[in-house]
C-alpha cells in the first residue's frame, strides 16, 4: 500500500481512456433488426387494443403486419453471427407476434356482431327509420303549419 501512495511514482492509466473518443450511446441509429421488433412488438400491442375495442378488421390488419415485422427481425438477426442476443429478443418477438395473430385471426365472428334487442327501435334498417323520422317531422310541421292557419 505505501508503494501506492508514493508520489514519485509513476501514475496508473486507465486503459478506458485510451484509444478515440467512443459517441454517446444515444447518438447512434437503431438497426433495421432494432426497428423491426418495435413495429413487430408496437402492431402486436395494436392488435390487442383493437380485439379489446371489438374491431376484427384492424385487429387482423395489424397482427398481419405485426407477423412479418417479427419474421423480418428474425431473417435480420440471422444475418450476423455478433447478434445472438438481439437474435433471442427477435426470436421471442416473432413468437408473441405469431401467437397474437393465431388468436386474432382464429375468433369467431359473431363476438365482433352488435347484438341488438328485439324490442329495440334501432333494430329496424336505416332506411325505415329515416322514412318514419320524415313522417314524423312532416306530421309535426303540417300540425304546426295548421296550427298558425286557425289562428289567423
């Protein structure tokens, strides 16, 4: 320890020091196999939300893009033998993808169908409401055209 604090002698070099300034980590572009998962894992997430809203053509829209996204990753990964971490996230990515897709793809469509009651006056088609909304505001307006005839 004395040798240590000697002030004589010759200073320790930090061997992280040496060599060319290295750029902040945020500095440098994500790798298309970096971007390929977010949209793979982004679509994923967007197909879930939209099976939860009860949008079945978003929903496969979206896990459609969500599978290729994840499959590119993996073909991206494969492609450099340095990327065996980058290559297990594109891995396990691409199997999320897949697993959202075979469940959105697979729903029955009847969970995605407006049930509406029997009763219900919204039951009718849009044309028939559209005419009765017409006879009732004709009957309102001759009533009411009427109405101001009498008291003349």
């Amino acid at each position: 320890m004395e040798e240590l604090r000697d002030p004589d002698s010759a200073p320790a070099v930090d061997p992280t020091e040496i060599g060319l300034r290295r750029p902040a980590p945020s500095s440098h572009p994500l790798s298309p196999r970096q971007l390929a998962m977010m949209i793979a894992l982004t679509a994923t997430a967007a197909a879930v939300v939209s099976v939860a809203l009860a949008d079945r053509m978003i929903a496969n829209i979206v896990s459609i893009i969500a599978l290729v996204g994840g499959f590119v990753a993996v073909a991206l990964a494969l492609r450099s033998r340095m990327a065996s971490r980058i290559l297990g996230y594109a891995i396990a990515t691409c199997a999320l993808a897949s697993l959202t897709a075979a469940i959105v793809l697979t729903l029955p469509r009847h969970w995605f169908e407006d049930v509406i009651p029997k009763n219900s006056p919204n039951r009718r088609c849009p044309a028939t409401r559209a005419a009765e909304l017409n006879r009732a505001t004709g009957a309102v307006a001759a009533s009411g055209n009427a109405a101001e005839a009498s008291s003349e």
